[in-house]
C-alpha cells in the first residue's frame, strides 16, 4: 500500500472513531459515575453510621487503608432478568483504580468483538458470560453468574493477555426496583421512541405503568425507564440503545448521590439483590475509601478495539454483526493503557497489520462457507436477542475418559467412549478414514490425521489436524 493510500486511511479512520468515541465517552462516563457514586455512597454510608453510633471517636476512619498499585475490577452489565439467568454481558467494563498515577481508567470492550471463547471456539465476547453462566459445576447445578464471569476473565486473559480476578455484575433488570427505591428519574423522550417504549411497558417484574403519551423531558418510573433503555430497533440501532442506558444509568448515578442517609437501608437491601462480586466488603471499603482520598478524580477512558484497528465490521459467518479485530494491537494498547498509563497514539497504529488481518479473516470465512456451503446473502443479522451456539466447525473435541472405542468399519458415528480409556484409529496406520457412507467422524485426540468423509461432517482433531485447510483461520 502506497503512502497516500496510508495517509487516506488514517483520515477516514479517525473519522469513523469521532462517531464511536462520542458514543463510547457517553456510556464510560455514565458507567464511571455509577462507580463513584457507589464508591463514595457505601462510604459515606459507613462513616455516618460511625459517627451516629460512636460520636466521640470521629476519627474511625483512619482503620481503611488505601490500595496501593494497580487494581483492576471488570465490571459486568448482563441483560438477564435475574442475575443467574445465562444471559449475556451487555456491557464490559474494564475499571482500573490507578493509585501510582492517582486516576481512574475505564477499558470498555465492544460487545461484538469476536474472540476465542475457551472451549467454546470463535464468537462474539459477549457470548462467554452466557456460555460460562450455562454450565454446571460437578453435582449438576448451573454456575450462574459466577460461571459466567470466570468464563469472560478466562477469554479476556486468553485473548488479550490481562489477568483479571475481581469482579462485579450487575443485572440491568434491577434497575427498574432501584429507580423505584430513589424516586424515578428524568429522561429525555423522543416523538419515534414512543411507541417502541410502550411496547416494553409492562413486559418487566413490577407493576404496569401507564404509558408515555408525550416527548420530550419528564419523569419516569422504573418500569418506564427500563422500557426506554431496552429500544433498539429505531433511531441509530444499538449505538442509539447505549446512549439511552447511559442516560438512565448517570441518571441512577446522579440521584444516588444525593440519597437522604434515611433511604441507605432500602437502596442498599435493593442493590444487593442486583448486585453480586466476589470482592469482599473489607476490600470494597478500601477501594472505595482509596477513590474518596483521590486528590483529584481524573478520570482516563479507552475503547477496545480502537476504531482505527478494526479489520472488518460486518456480518461474519453465522455470528451475526461482529467486529474483527488486529488482536494483537489492540492487546498492546490495552497493556500500556493499563499499566504504563499511556494513551494510544494512531499515527503510530500499524495499518498493513490490520490488512492483514483482515486478509485471514477473509480467507478463514471464505473456507467456512465453502465448508458448510453458507452464502454471504444469507446471513442474518435478527439473531441479536440469542447467543448463537458453536457449530461443528468450532466445538472443541474433547477427548475421551476411559475405555477403548474402535472405529465403524461400514458407516455410522464414532463417539469417544465416556467410561474411560483412549479411542483408538484403524490398525493400518495413524489415519482415521470416515465410514463412507456418511455421518460424523470424531478424530483421534492424541494428533494425526483425519480424512473428511463423503457424505457427512468431520469434527475438528483437539491435538491434530483434519485435512481441510485451517491455515488462514486469524490466529489470536
């Protein structure tokens, strides 16, 4: 590519990130003042009780203690009406309380960013909080949303190399009680937002509420201001849906601040009923009293991807509207955004890397079609409301526990036995050959080569190859 190819590239780019970054900065910001409003309200909370039941020793705020370095907590939106219903991550948020350079960082991660969910295969990020959700520990229970936040801190970490350990989810359907419990919000209502507000009016847990008849700003209940944050379909799609939350989210934000100390007991009852994390309250107060004690809140902000290292932003495969990702960019600015409090700078983005990595995608879904005999205009898009589940193509192949299985020799399915043992290919040599007249071949799982068949489908080797070529598939 030519330099004045580059030079257009980049304007175009920044361009499209002024759209995205206004978008983007409307929902961290809001997001962000849910966390300080949080943050200084539980300790505000604490010292008024404090100072009520122990007025002579007004200086018991001395036993919290500042947390010192780096600490990072994902912050996790679900759009589950309870908080272990396997729904998926609406929003992930990054929240990072930098104390070395005395500011708070916001990392939110694009919800359609394809990744390699492990386990799980390519998909959306989105997808690993309702697949994690969805599992069952070992006496058959469902993980809930503690699955679902192990499985999004595994994909994170895996995809872009970032441990994460801390974190709190919140069930958006709670919104509706805890805008009840502070006495409604205002929102900004416009003529073509009407009838779609009222179509969710009366769909949700509480009581049903009268409809909205006019534009415009006004106050409205829970139930009617969950109804405006669940909009998708009018206006500017889903960006013009996060710009309704983040109104009615710094909204909560706005009126949790000024809660009169005789409504702590019942906003608190009704948090926690929508609120879970595995931070415990001796470590919340910390980082609570450690943003109070923040000399000044500066707040720095950072999406993932970066406009300007988005390889592709359309639909993919059968995963509906995806954003295809320079993962290793991306990666890089997230580390040095993090820990070496650095902003990204795009005149230093490398561009024929993101080519690239647009060329792999593309040959990756090229064979996939191909594969499955999918054509492109037969992708839909209406799959939004549903986590699409792996196809063959993807599913890991795990191997078997026990037992011996030899292979069919006149058609039919090899399943890895579940008693135990090894599943064995024919005795002539390390090839599996599929039954020929069709049906679904497993591969050996110690390596080797499996054969597609004729009339069926093969399920990818876990430690192998199959002789359909994977070499184009982005590698992250």
């Amino acid at each position: 590519m030519s330099e004045n190819e580059l030079t257009k590239k980049r304007k175009k780019s920044k361009n499209k990130k002024k759209t995205r970054n206004k978008i983007i900065l409307i929902s961290v910001l809001s997001v962000l003042a849910i966390i300080i409003a949080t943050a200084l309200w539980w300790y505000n909370s604490l010292r008024n009780r404090i100072y009520v039941e122990y007025k002579p020793e007004v200086k018991k705020e001395a036993s919290y203690n500042e947390v010192d370095g780096i600490t990072n907590v994902l912050l996790i939106g679900t759009d589950g009406r309870t908080l272990d219903e396997p729904a998926r991550s609406d929003s992930i948020i990054i929240a990072t309380l930098d104390n070395n350079n005395k500011n708070v960082k916001l990392t939110t991660i694009m919800r359609d960013t394809l990744v390699d969910i492990p386990e799980y295969g390519e998909n959306k990020i989105n997808a690993a909080f309702a697949f994690g959700s969805s599992e069952q520990d070992d006496n058959g229970k469902l993980r809930g949303s503690e699955g679902g936040a192990a499985l999004l801190m595994e994909t994170i970490e895996q995809n872009f190399n970032l441990h994460l350990d801390k974190y709190v989810i919140v069930n958006f359907w709670g919104f509706e009680a805890i805008i009840d419990e502070i006495g409604g919000i205002e929102v900004d209502i416009k003529d073509y937002e009407i009838e779609e507000v009222n179509k969710y009016i009366g769909e949700s847990t509480g009581v049903n509420s009268p409809p909205i008849t006019e534009t415009g700003l006004q106050k409205v209940n829970g139930q009617q201001a969950l109804s405006y944050a669940r909009i998708r379909y009018v206006g500017n799609g889903n960006f013009e849906r996060g710009e309704r939350q983040s109104a009615v989210l710094y909204q909560v934000a706005s009126k949790l601040k000024e809660v009169n100390p005789i409504k702590y007991v019942g906003v608190a009852n009704t948090l926690s009923q929508h609120v879970k994390t595995n931070i415990d309250i001796p470590e919340a107060l910390n980082l609570a009293y450690t943003i109070y004690k923040l000399p000044n809140l500066n707040f720095e902000r950072l999406q993932i991807p970066q406009a300007e290292l988005i390889a592709r932003d359309n639909l993919y495969k059968d995963r509906g509207w995806c954003l295809l990702i320079d993962l290793e960019q991306n990666s890089k600015i997230l580390y040095d955004f993090i820990f070496k409090n650095k902003s990204p700078n795009p005149e230093e983005f490398d561009l024929l890397s993101v080519e690239n990595a647009a060329a792999r995608y593309n040959a990756e879904e090229a064979r996939y079609n191909s594969l499955y005999n999918i054509k492109p205009e037969d992708y839909n898009d209406k799959n939004e409301e549903k986590v699409i589940d792996p196809v063959p193509d993807k599913d890991v192949v795990k191997p078997p526990t026990g037992g011996t299985t030899n292979p069919p020799t006149d058609g039919g399915t090899t399943n890895p036995p579940t008693g135990g043992g090894t599943t064995n290919p024919p005795a002539g040599g390390g090839t599996t050959n599929p039954p020929a007249g069709g049906g679904t071949t497993n591969p050996p799982t110690d390596g080797g080569t499996t054969n597609p068949p004729t009339g069926g489908t093969t399920n990818p080797p876990t430690n192998g190859e199959n002789n359909v070529n994977n070499s184009d598939k982005p590698q992250n």
